[in-house]
C-alpha cells in the first residue's frame, strides 16, 4: 500500500513535479515516419505539455509549443519554412530551437526594436531511430537516444501499432511486473471471452504459475516464471523477458521480438506504442522497407457499449484484456487502497527503482538507463522463450490472436496472399 501522498509523487507527470522532472531525462516515441509522410505537423501531448511536431522545407523536424506565443493560434497550421514554422495568424517565425527569427509587420515598422529577440517558444528535440520519432523534453546536456536492440536491427520487417489509453502510465507499467495476471486476464478471461463469441476451438487448458522471481539487470528488472509441468531448470527461468526502465516492456518471441512503450501523455493518458520486429524464422517474407513506409496501425480500446455489455471482440486478445484491466482501475490507481500480496513483489521491486532514480535526479545525477557515450554499441535485451505452454512458432499460423497482432495489416496482407 502506498499513502496518497506516495502516490501523487509516482503518477504526477507535469513540468515541476519529482516524477516530471525524473520523466523528462528520457526520449520518447512521439510520431513515425509513416505518419508524416503525407502531413507538414502533427499534435503532440506529451508530459502534460501540447505540442506541435513539424516538418521544415529542409526535410528537418522541430518540436514546439502548440500555440504562437503573439495571439495564441494553433501551430498546427504553421507554415513550414526552409528553416523553421510559421505561424498562419500573423507570419511569426519560430526555428527549431524556438526562438522567434521574424515578425512580418513589426520587423518592417521598426527594424531597430528587435521585439523578436524577446520571443521564445518552448522547444524540444528530436531524434529519429526505426522509423520512429523521438522526443526530449529535459534539461541540458542531452542524453544518447538508447541504441536498444529492436530499434536498431538490420534484416527485419518492421510495423508499429498505436493507441491512446485513458488511465495513468504507472498502472500500465505495474502490469508489467505481475506474472500472475497472464494465467487470469489471459486464459481464464480468454476462455470466457471465447465462449462469449461462440468460439470453443479457442479454448485452452489454462496453466498455473508455481514459482516467479524478479531479478535487477543493468537495464531495468528481468521477470521470471515456473508454469505448470516445466521446473527452474528450463531456459525460460534463466532468461525470462526484461522490463527496461522506466517505460518499456520487451514482449514477443524470439522470432517476432516487440518492444511495448508506455508514453504518458499526462497524468490520466498514456500514449501507448507496440513496435514489432519480424525475423526470417517468423515466417513474413523480408524485403526492402522504407522508414516511411513501415506499417502503422491502430488497436482498438475496449469500452463498455451503449447497453453497458462489454465488447467481447476487442477481448480476445493479451492487449484487449490489459487495456480494460487497465483503465477499469480508474484515471489514476488509488493505491492507497491496494493490498499487496506475495505475488506483487516485481511491483514492490519497480517502486523502489522509481524511488531511487527521483532520489538521484534530486541529487543532481543521472537516473538508470540515461546513456552519454554516443559511440555505444547496440544494446541487446533478452526475450522471453515461450510464456505458455509450447514455443513460439511461425506468426502467420500461430500468434495472430495473442495480441495486437490481430490488427496487423502487414499480417493480414500474408494471411490474404497465402489462401
């Protein structure tokens, strides 16, 4: 149980707060290629702050405050210049560092005032790696975009899905370091969902947890499991799948590996990103993929319907069942409240992480996972084997229905051509 005073420090997320300010020494996915490849700007929230991302003439990226600091207009509709946005409204001119570079009429009244030099916007950088763009919100000097290994891999197929959900990002990332939801949330739930839709040929045998550990690695927590019928000595025990700190859970199998990517929009929404690389053992044909043209998708957020029935379809899948065990705990988890059991030691374990970081950021130093060596090398994370019964095999016949991965256009294109 934490107070609430506990726990207004570990879900506040706004510019000032501890976990703000521990927050913004991290990049962040905010948009894709794919994404703008037909568009000039796109609306951003991000850490409780509206921003605009755009594109200049250049071919560069800019990441500014969504509003003109003269008269207020959305940036949405800036102008993209060879250097920089201007603003529709009056022509004020911002580069991407935010400083105000021309003011149409007031430059050509009095030329000798320099009122541009007195106008900034906040802005923040960019990065790009994967067919993703990356913001940085936090203080100077800025940190290396980690090189993790998804990101960075050569000879894979690439597709990101996308989606909003409406709760706080700790919620989501607890969910993380809990084991024992997968045998509940993800087959006994399965199995009801399937009889719901009429489905028994997806029923399951649901498997028991016997034993979890949880284990610090250099990059955040490694979550361990026993299931029913295996013992310690399996590989999957040694090298179960890791949760990278603070915001990323590496999911998947060995041959279609994905990074889930928790992004909290604020406090009470959390911009959420499955980012999935297929290898040649996966089954999906590789060939030449443009950063713009990866596949993006979106996954639906299950809600309650007009008669307060649940939407059996959008349940039954691992993300559908996480998102309404999410958003079901409200806006932002009363922790206050919780009664923590045996099995909820990797979540005791990942507060103490938190705690640990905002206590190094208010020392001045630098939180786990903040990386300043821009020659490191590629940074490889472990997956987990096989979380259930069996392992992993070719997507196209057997991993479809787990998980977003129902939503997969580029899935759905090899499903169509291979009837």
């Amino acid at each position: 149980m934490l107070s609430s005073e506990q726990n207004e420090r570990l879900t506040r997320v706004g510019s000032g707060t501890p976990m703000g300010d521990l927050l913004r020494r991290y990049w962040y996915p905010i948009a894709t290629h794919a994404q703008m490849k037909n568009r000039d700007t796109l609306p951003v929230r991000l850490l409780g702050e509206d921003l605009v991302l755009y594109r200049d003439l250049s071919g560069a990226y800019g990441l500014i405050a969504a509003r003109c600091p003269h008269r207020s207009m959305s940036l949405v509709y800036g102008i993209p210049t060879e250097c920089g946005l201007r603003c529709a409204y009056h022509g004020w001119h911002f580069d991407k560092t935010g400083a105000c570079i021309e003011q149409p009429y007031e430059d050509t009244e009095n030329p000798e005032g320099r009122f541009k030099d007195r106008i900034r916007t906040p802005a923040y950088k960019i990065a790009e790696s994967g067919g993703m763009l990356f913001a940085y919100m936090g203080p100077d000097p800025v940190p290396v975009l980690p090189p993790y290994d998804l990101f960075v891999a050569k000879d894979v197929m690439r597709e990101i899905g996308y989606a909003v959900v409406p709760c706080n990002w700790l919620q989501i990332m607890e969910n993380s370091l809990d084991p024992i939801h997968v045998e509940w949330l993800h087959q006994h739930l399965r199995n009801y969902v399937a009889g719901k839709l009429g489905k028994p040929e997806k029923i399951r045998n649901p498997q028991s947890h016997q034993k979890i550990g949880f284990d610090v690695f250099d990059y955040g927590i490694i979550k361990r499991r026993v299931l029913e019928g295996r013992s310690e000595a399996d590989e999957d025990w040694t090298t179960g799948h890791p949760v990278v700190f603070p915001n990323i859970l590496k999911s998947g199998s060995v041959s279609s590996p994905a990074f889930q990517i928790r992004v909290p929009m604020d406090d009470t929404q959390t911009a959420y990103w499955w980012y999935r690389c297929y290898t040649p053992e996966s089954g999906v044909p590789l060939h030449p993929q443009p950063k713009d043209e990866i596949p993006l998708f979106s996954a639906p957020v299950p809600q309650l319907d007009d008669t307060g029935l649940p939407q059996w379809d959008i349940l039954d899948n691992n993300s559908g069942q996480d998102i309404v065990a999410w958003i079901t705990q409200g806006p932002i988890a009363n922790r206050s409240l919780e009664n923590l059991g045996r099995s909820d030691k990797g979540i005791v374990l990942y507060r103490k992480l938190l705690e640990e970081s905002l206590q190094a950021v208010a020392a001045g130093k630098d939180p786990m996972n903040v990386f300043r060596d821009p020659d490191m090398a590629p940074i490889d994370l472990p997956v987990e084997k096989a979380k259930l019964a069996g392992t992993a095999g070719n997507v196209i016949k057997g991993l479809r229905s787990g998980n977003t991965t129902k939503y997969s256009p580029l899935l759905k294109e090899l499903d169509t051509a291979s009837r």
